[in-house]
C-alpha cells in the first residue's frame, strides 16, 4: 500500500507541474513531457520509455508532409513500456508508416542534469530500425547517460522528391524528422534528467552521413553540441533536385497512379519501392533541395559551414567484402587505378576480392574520413580520428565485411540478432571503447583515467587505432596510400 500511496503522491505532483524543467528522478519512472506524464518501466539499474512520439503520425494528408507537433497535451499517464513500429520498410512485416516515435533510457535513481547521447540508426535511408535489440541504451546509460534512439522516416516515405509534393519541402522528410526529433530532445530531454546544453549525435553509416548533414544544416543549429561520425562516406555526391525528382517520376510511374501518391496503400509503395531499387539503388537518399541540404558534405567542410563543434570521427578497417566475379570486376575497373599498381598499394592481399574490398574500403570510408577530419580541425575544433580494426575472436576464422562492427562494442550489447557473444578480451576492448564514447559526451574529450591515450588531429594525421594487438595512438600507417588514392 505504502508503494502505491507513493505512486498517487508522485502523479499528483505531475499533475500540478508547469513548463517541462528537470524533474527529481524519484522512486518511480515518471517524466512530465509537454505531451502529459508518461511512465517507463526499469530493467536492473536502467529506466527505459519506449515509442514516444515526437511528431504526429505522418500518414493520410500528412503523408509526404514535414513532420507536425503531435496531439495537444493529455492529462492522462500515459504507459512507455513497449517500442513504436519501426517504420515502413521492405524487410520488417511490423513495420508502418505511423513511425515517429523515440526511445529513452536514463540510469534509475540518479538526478541530472545528464549528458545526452542521441542515436541516428543507418540503413543506406531504406532500412533500420531504433529498435533493434543492438541498439539497446541500457549499458551507455549505466554509465550516466541519457541515451535516446530515434526512428525516421524511410525509402520513398522519407526521401521522395516530386512535382506533386513541392509544397511541402519535398524530398528530405527524413532528415525533417530527425531535426523535429532533436527539438523534442531540446523541449523534454530535461524531465528525463537530461541536460539540454550537453546533446551529442552518434550513428554509422546512414545515421553519420545524416549527422554531418546537420551539421552543416541552419535549421539543426544548437539543437546538438559534439557528433560522432562513425563510417561517413564524406565524399559522397548527393543528388541534385533534378536527378531526385527523375527518380520521383519514375516511382510515380511504377506506382501506377501518378495522382494518387498520398491515397495509394503503404504496400504498394513498397512494391514500387522495390522495383526501383533494383535498377538504381541509391533512389531515396538526401537530397539538395536548396533549404535544408544546400551542399555536399565534403564542400560544405572545406568552406567551413559545419557547426564548429568537437568531433569524433572514424571509419573500420574492412567495410565491406565482395563474393560475387562480377562485383569484383567492377570494384576493381571503377578504381581507375591499375590492378598491379593496386597490388603495389596493397601488397599484403593475393586475392582480387580482397583488392576490391580493401579499396573500397579506403576510397568510400578511410580517405573521406581523413579529409573530413582534417577541414573540422582547420576550423579549430577539437577533432579525435580513429580506426577501427578489431575483429571479435570467435570471428577470425571467417572474416566479414565490417560495416557497423563498431556498434556491438559501443552499445554493449551480447546475443540478439546481428551480435554474438563476446571473449573476455572483447569485453576489455567493448569497454574501453564505450568509454571513449561516454567521456566524449560528457566533456567534448574522449580521454579518461585508465585508457590509453587518444592524441586529438589537429595539425596532423595522428588517429588511434584499435587493432586486435592494442588500442593506441599513433600517425597513420596507411597515410602514402590514402594520399594515392585522393589524387
């Protein structure tokens, strides 16, 4: 009885709160956001709320449409045990459209302010989820975080351009949702414990391509003060308004129904989806239509327009791998460079798969990293660059491209889908490795008692480089054969 009398006490007190400011963690999961009091459940050392909305449900007239603020304040307790639908996707049979939700985790019983860690899933902008089990915050906010994963829109939901859409800013719905995120961050991250002048963005892939774009973007200003860029492809060209609104046009055509694009069923804009991915892959990405995105990322480093905030930046030493003769045969002519001069550069790799992997790796990832970390230093930003080259143990034997390796290590995460079971030694390297993530959110350095040394990059080429040997820091081994490579 003693317990509920507790929880009726602390809902009253919701009740009677203002504007959303920090609230005293308490004994029970309770946060007063400015949509009305929502209750989370707690798992060990760890308060968790699950799916909570940052936007209305983007579907019907909203289809296709900027996100809008979600329902008027409710002065109901609302429940945050189970996480939102990923959203619409081909590969997950539960996903949807009505997708704009977050998740928060906070370590139970420990007051704020604390620093927030913010999560942008990757996906190449056609898949991925928030929700996926490897992208559980409970280990990073056992460290003293507030860590929240966001879902955004996907494919041709979040990245269609289109005549017929124009007035809404058509193209970059995905990146709108991932800046309405932020802003729900700014307005309630405090009654979660969180500080509101401490907010960090981290994601791989997709998710850091989507960070430095805000960090260039006038609309994400302040919203965010230090970004991790996990396997940015900096040198990435974006599509011109022109070449999306081509690809709009022919994704109108295999959808059939040219006029109908915001009354057609989710699932045959999948089904036009998948056909168009299938001849051209890159269909739904970012886009520069001239407001949110005006330029590429590499242009918009070298002129200096990125917020000049800390930076950690990185890539894995084997992003990818090819299997297929024909995959290999490209990789290797679109080089531009000839196989024997390849085999100079890589001198240590016998196989031509192993050739085309490797140079993918260092043209896509390694060298735009290096490139990107250079201009962010010349703007007098602290800049920490590493390399990520650790493989598990029990996965030696049989080597995989390593795109998103990282993220096992980062989040802490053993035996769901997509990660294994850690040795011991993987657990030392995981955690470290999470610590450098924690010390930078929490001051903008990554350094910290009992881990090696991570020297920062301004006015060289110093990286730390975490091998299976050692993590250390050190100048770059590969540095003459990226030089190669960017000419």
């Amino acid at each position: 009885m003693r317990s509920v009398f507790a929880l009726i006490v602390v809902a009253a007190l919701l009740c009677l709160a203002g504007p959303v400011v920090a609230q005293p963690v308490g004994q029970f999961p309770f946060a007063l956001t400015r949509e009305g009091q929502m209750l989370g459940a707690v798992e060990g050392e760890v308060a968790f709320f699950r799916g909570l909305a940052y936007a209305a449900a983007p579907i019907g007239p909203l289809r296709w449409r900027p996100p809008q603020a979600t329902v008027e304040e409710s002065s109901e307790m609302r429940t945050a045990y189970e996480y939102g639908a990923p959203c619409a996707q081909q590969l997950l049979a539960d996903a949807s459209e009505d997708c704009l939700t977050l998740n928060v985790f906070r370590p139970f019983g420990v007051d704020g302010p604390l620093p927030v860690l913010v999560f942008i899933h990757g996906g190449a902008f056609v898949s991925g989820t928030a929700n996926d089990p490897l992208f559980d915050g409970a280990r990073l906010a056992q460290a003293g975080l507030i860590v929240v994963t966001v879902n955004y829109r996907l494919g041709a939901l979040g990245w269609l351009t289109h005549p017929a859409l124009s007035e809404g800013g058509s193209g970059n719905y995905g990146l709108m949702d991932q800046i309405a995120a932020l802003h729900w961050v700014h307005d309630n991250i405090a009654a979660f414990g969180g500080d509101v002048n401490n907010v960090t963005l981290f994601g791989s892939g997709a998710g850091a391509t989507s960070i430095a774009l805000l960090m260039l973007c006038d609309a994400a200003r302040g919203l965010f003060h230090k970004a991790v860029l996990q396997s940015v492809p900096g040198r990435v060209h974006l599509r011109s308004r022109q070449e999306a609104g081509a690809a709009g046009l022919q994704f109108a055509t295999e959808l059939g129904r040219p006029a109908d694009l915001r009354g057609a069923e989710p699932r045959r804009l999948l089904a036009a989806e998948k056909k168009l991915l299938a001849t051209s892959p890159h269909s739904f990405a970012p886009v520069i239509d001239g407001s949110l995105v005006t330029e590429d990322i590499a242009s918009g480093f070298a002129a200096g327009h990125e917020s000049r905030i800390p930076l950690i930046i990185g890539a894995n030493d084997d992003e990818t791998d090819f299997d297929s003769e024909p995959d290999i045969a490209q990789a290797l002519a679109s080089s531009g460079i000839t196989t024997d001069e390849l085999r100079t550069l890589y001198p240590d790799l016998a196989q031509d798969s192993d050739l085309a992997a490797r140079f993918y790796t260092d043209k896509v990832f390694s060298e735009p990293v290096r490139l990107l970390a250079r201009l962010h230093a010349a703007t007098g930003a602290p800049v920490f660059r590493y390399r990520f080259a650790y493989v598990p143990e029990a996965r030696r034997k049989t080597l995989e491209g390593g795109h998103g390796r990282e993220l096992q290590f980062i989040f802490g995460v053993e035996g769901v889908p997509g990660a294994g079971i850690f040795s011991r030694r993987d657990r030392e390297v995981a955690s470290r490795m999470r610590a450098y993530w924690v010390n930078f959110a929490r001051s903008g350095d990554p350094n910290g008692p009992d881990l090696p040394r991570w020297d920062a990059a301004a006015g060289n080429d110093r990286l730390l480089l975490m091998t299976n040997e050692r993590i250390a820091s050190g100048e770059d081994p590969f540095a003459e054969r990226l030089d190669r490579i960017a000419r």
